[in-house]
C-alpha cells in the first residue's frame, strides 16, 4: 500500500492511479478518516499521559488519595472508554480504504482503460512458416498420447489434464535449463551487458521450491489475495493454495531486516500453482492454456529503491533472453494502466506467437511493485548508515511450463506430429533432437 503521508502531499497523483486503473476509491473519505484518527490519536494519548500522572500522584499522595485525585481518575477512564473504541472503528475504515489506493504507474506506463490499451512495443522474429498446415498444441498432444483431459475431468473435472511421455520430459528439461541458466553468474552478466543495466549486482538466483499454501494475512499483506473468487481457500482453515510462486516467495522475509550489502537478494521458485479461472467461462477450452492447476518458474526479488527499477529491467531481459534461446518468435508488450494492476507501478508482457492459434498469445509477465508490498509485509532494509527503509520488490515469470510447452509444440512441429527439440534443451534430454 501507499504511505498515507505521500498520499496527502501527491493528491493529484494518487487520483491519476485511481482513475487510469479504474478502481473505485473514496480519496476524500481517506484524507478525512486520516484526520480523524490522528486527532483521536494525539487526544488518547494525552489522556494516558494524564492518567500516568494521575496515578503517580496518588502513590505518591502519602496516604489514602484524595476525592479530587480519584474523581479525575474515574473522569480520565470514562473519557478514554469512548475515545478507544471510536478509534478502533475508525482505523479499522481508514485501513480498508488505505488498502484499497492503487500504487502510482511510472511515467512511462501508457494510459488506457481496457487491455486493448496495451502497446506493442518490440517484435522479435518472424512468425513461423510452415510447408503445411500446422495442427494446434491440443491436436499433436492428443494424437501424441501427452495430453488426457478426458480422464482429468473424469477424476477432477474441467480445466484439468495429465500430462504424460515425453511432455513431462520436455517439462524436466525446461526446468533443468532455466534453473541452471539462472543460478550462473555469467549468465546474468551478459543479459545486464545486453541491455545496459551498469551498476547492477550480476548474483545470480537462489532456486527454492516453496510452500504451496500460505495464510491469509500473509496472502492479503501481498496484494494478492484479490479476486478472492479466483483463488482456492482451505474450508475451515485460514490457508489459501497459492496462484503463484511470488505469492509464497515475496512474503518469506515479512517482518525481517535485510543488511544492505546482502541485496538483491533474488529467488527463482518453482511451484504447481492454482487458480480458478473465474469469468472464464468457455474461454480456452481446449487443450491446456487456461488451467486450474499449473507449473511455473517465478522470480521474485528485494532490492534497494535505487536499483529496483534496473531490477525490474532486469527481469524483463532475462525473460527475452530465455525466450531468444529457445529461438521462438515473440513481442513485447509495455502494458497499460489498467493493464498493470493495482499493486503495480509498471508492468511488461511477453506474447510468443503460436501458429496452431495464429496469434500471439501471452506466455511471461514481469511486475515492478516498488515498495507497495513491503509496507504492508514489513520487510526493510538497513542502510550502511543505520537508517531503515523499505525494500522493493519484484516480480516476474521465467516460464509457464504450459505454455512456453504449448509455444515449443506449435513452433517446432514437423507434419508427422513429432516434435523438434530446441537446440539449447537438447543436453536435457540426452541430446534427443526429436520427440
């Protein structure tokens, strides 16, 4: 969430966020409920401060108190079992409202107020051309025996599938080569060369499988809670399956202190995520883009508030980086306003063109949250100078192991069905080239 004192002192600012990401936000209600609390506030604690006193002196009366002490006693008690409860109700309004103020985009977000908004501002590579007719992911899956979604529904229901053969090796080998990739420094020196990222720390990620379930506060503290009908709650428990891995990594360190020489720290997790796809009704419904239960590689990261935004840049040459070694046509997409989110200050999309769709579709997101997140999950860092500061965060994808799946199938079909693998994942897949 925003600082409220930022809010008071960048009206107009705040009230560009609301409107360009379309939330409805009672500014002027938030402004007066600060107010509010913070004259109930200083009037409490002058109450307990006359209370303290009050009650110094009545030890201090030598023997029994007199009247007058014990009456402005009661009077300070009375008072304050009315002032107590009022503030109690009021912050409990000011935080929902304070929660509810989206974070400022940068200057270079572009305005807009539906997805179609978003601009396309990259093309990387050709779309594919084919001698023949290309089949869908769904089609060669199907024929391949990789994917059953008959029996996923038998046994679960809609949106579910196995995944079988040499798919789930395919998955393995992606897995294997973005974890590698990422966890060698050299690597990441040459995506901060390519795109003149000077000054940035070249540490590369620490891999963590996390929980799969988190609580939820923590889920809330996030930002991330919200559609709550888009998520799968635990029935009779405060536990909440997971809709990514940045949801389980950006919160491990809530309540911490970084040193600041120990920054970035960067994460790179992998987790089987859950959403429930809510308003997407028949919508993707054949063959494995939209899912209620998925696999990702996610990064997530804490910086410095001056680095973060070259952390963020970071992030988005990584993902081109992967993309470009797996040699799949792609775009970049500078998202809109509305596009980005509530809790972002910014937001990039990657889109891989998928010739059994003809069209790009998303495949990679990367998310610069400044330090909205950390305000409300506490994690700060101390700076060489012993002042503490909130840390920001970032988030993005490595892969959607569906999808970027379902891109190589597409991509890489030969009219048989079988499957050319990418060169650069051939090693992980004792160096088969062809499934």
């Amino acid at each position: 969430m925003l600082d409220i004192n930022y809010i008071r002192d960048h009206k107009t600012d705040v009230e560009y966020a609301i409107k360009s990401k379309a939330c409805e936000v009672d500014l002027n209600r938030l402004l007066e409920l600060d107010d509010k609390r913070r004259k109930l506030t200083q009037k409490i604690e002058e109450l307990r401060q006359k209370r303290n006193k009050n009650s110094d002196e009545m030890k201090t009366s030598g023997g029994k108190p007199s009247p007058e002490l014990i009456a402005h006693g009661k009077e300070i008690k009375q008072e304050l079992s009315k002032l107590e409860p009022e503030l109690s109700e009021v912050e409990t309004d000011y935080l929902k409202l304070l929660k509810s103020v989206p974070n400022i985009p940068e200057k270079d977000v572009p305005f807009g107020l539906t997805e179609d908004e978003n601009q396309v501002d990259e093309v990387i590579g050709e779309p594919t051309k084919f001698s023949f007719t290309p089949k869908n992911h769904y089609e060669i899956g199907t024929l391949r025996d990789w994917i059953d979604k008959e029996r996923a529904a038998k046994v679960t229901g809609a949106r579910f599938a196995y995944i079988k053969g040499d798919l789930v090796k395919l998955q393995m080998a992606i897995v294997n080569f973005v974890i590698n990739s990422l966890t060698d420094q050299k690597i990441i020196k040459t995506v901060i060369d390519k795109y003149h990222l000077e000054g940035l720390s070249d540490k590369p990620f620490t891999p963590v499988l996390p929980p799969l379930m988190l609580r939820t506060e923590m889920y809330d503290d996030m930002d991330r809670l919200e559609p709550r009908e888009d998520r799968y709650k635990i029935e009779g428990e405060e536990l909440w399956l997971q809709g990514s891995a940045e949801h389980v990594l950006g919160s491990m360190h809530a309540g911490e202190i970084f040193e600041e020489e120990t920054l970035p720290i960067r994460y790179l997790g992998y987790a089987t995520s859950f959403r429930q796809e809510a308003g997407t009704y028949g919508k993707d419904m054949e063959g494995i883009i939209r899912m209620h239960q998925f696999d990702k590689l996610e990064m997530e990261s804490f910086s410095t508030k001056e680095t973060s935004r070259k952390e963020h840049e970071l992030f988005v040459g990584i993902q081109r980086w992967l993309l470009e070694q797996l040699e799949l046509p792609y775009r970049v997409i500078k998202k809109c306003t509305f596009d980005i989110g509530k809790p972002d200050a910014r937001g990039i999309d990657m889109e891989v063109w998928l010739p059994g769709q003809d069209k790009y579709r998303e495949t990679h997101t990367a998310d610069y949250m400044t330090d909205y997140q950390s305000r409300r999950l506490n994690t700060r860092v101390r700076r060489t100078d012993g002042s503490l500061e909130l840390v920001h965060t970032n988030d993005a994808t490595a892969f959607a192991l569906g999808r970027i799946m379902i891109a190589i199938i597409e991509n890489y079909q030969n009219e048989d069905a079988t499957i050319k693998v990418p060169k650069v994942l051939q090693p992980y897949l004792n160096n088969k080239e062809v499934l």
